[in-house]
C-alpha cells in the first residue's frame, strides 16, 4: 500500500483519515505486508516493514533521558539539562534522524504518503513498550494550525500517535492542546527563531486535563515545539509530561 500512495492530501482532515483507514484495512486483509523500504515480506500483525530493515534503523542510544539527545553515557543527562530544566519531564526519541528516517519523514509529511505513519506510528508504540509500562494516561499529538492541517490534508503527528496508542492501549486525546495562532515552519530556522516562533502558540481546552501525558511529534529537532506546548500543560496543572517522537535531529 505505502510504495503507491503518491498522491497530493487534497481531502478533508477527517474524511481523509477515514478513507485511508478503510482502504488500509482493506489493503492488509487481502495483501501480505511488504517491506517500504526493500519489498521484502513484512512483519505480522500488518506492518510494511521487515525485520531486517527494523534492525538496521540507527538507534538512539545513549541519549539524555530529559531531552533525548545524544549523550556518551546511558542515563547521563546533557549539559543543557542540566543547566536548565526542561518544561517537560522526559523525553523518549528511538531513532537518529539519519537514513532511511528523512526521506521517509519528508515523503510522509510534504508528498501525501500517508501509510508511512502506520510505521512509523507503530515502531514508536513497540519502542515505548520495550521499556516497560507508560507513566502516562494519555497521548496528545502536536496540533498543526487548522490552515496547515487543511492544506496538507491530515496531521501526520495525530496519525502517528494513534498507531502508537494501538500498540500501548492509551487514548488519544487529539482535541485537548490547540494551536491558536499560525506560525512559520521550523525547517531552516535557528534554536532561538523556533523558540520566538513558538511562543504562546497552543493552549489547552477548559476542562479535565490528564494527570500524565506523552506529548507525540514525529521529529524532535532543538525541542522548542515540545516546550511550548509542555509549557501550556503545566499551566493546564498536568503533573507529568513526556515527549515522544520517532526521529532524533
């Protein structure tokens, strides 16, 4: 499914996603899984990724527990960690942003190639649970502006983290964090213009607000959106926060 999917989004946000999910339910029952990356056979349950190109993904390892980035000791924090503290309270990132994972990030995001989110999504669930039991109630996927989600036709973070949450058995709570004005892409820009961009970009919805979150984007780069957005959770009065995220820049 994922290798001939190379159409433009052009769909509502919610009409596309339930197309999608209709067609790739479709697609796995009457086709075996096949590998995006080689043809070979992929894995069971349906997952268009063999076991060989799973294993040869580089790993993050070590990394900082706070904010995922690389480290030369397991379970040493990086020097910004500690000179700082993070708004959020730990970070898991599985995965250096090296290839295969750009060009399947930018296929996913800016060339409509939907399917990659169900690996993505489900390599990400499988790395948490490796780990043990999630110390969070719920999974919020980054929101994208409602102009952007239009135009692009679905929020690759939202796909992401529901795959994810299928691996984990956790909710998706995918209308709490709103984001309330439209900002620049972060691509090229420097740690200090993200972090100008992003301020006061989300709020929280009124209401019950999960005790524990996992906060989930597909590419953690200087963290400036992470921060924001943990930012916006604390004041919401959440007491646990983690960022999740597939690839390490």
């Amino acid at each position: 499914m994922g290798k001939y999917w190379n159409g433009a989004a052009v769909c509502q946000p919610g009409l596309y996603r339930q197309v999608y999910g209709r067609a790739v339910g479709l697609a796995h029952s009457l086709f075996p899984a096949t590998c995006y990356l080689c043809l070979d056979p992929g894995q069971k349950p349906a997952l268009d990724l063999c076991t060989g190109c799973e294993a040869d993904l580089p790993r993050n390892e070590p990394a900082c527990p706070i904010c995922a980035t690389k480290v030369s000791a397991a379970g040493e924090s990086c020097h910004r960690c500690l000179r700082r503290r993070r708004a959020f309270d730990a970070a898991f990132v599985p995965y250096r942003y090296e290839f295969p994972l750009p060009e399947l990030v930018q296929r996913m995001k800016y060339r409509g190639v939907l399917p990659i989110t169900r690996i993505l999504g489900s390599l990400l669930g499988r790395r948490v649970a490796e780990r043990g039991v999630p110390q969070v109630d719920a999974i919020v996927p980054v929101p994208l502006s409602a102009k952007r989600e239009h135009r692009r036709g679905y929020n690759q973070a939202r796909e992401i983290a529901n795959f994810a949450a299928r691996e984990l058995g956790l909710p998706v709570e995918d209308r709490l964090a709103r984001r309330i004005r439209e900002t620049a892409e972060q691509t090229g820009l420097s740690a200090g213009a993200r972090r100008r961009n992003l301020r006061s970009a989300f709020m929280i919805e009124a209401g019950a607000v999960p005790s524990r979150v996992a906060i989930v984007d597909d590419v953690m780069t200087t963290s400036a959106t992470a921060e924001s957005l943990a930012l916006a959770f604390r004041r919401a009065g959440c007491r646990r926060i983690e960022v999740w995220a597939i690839a390490r820049a």
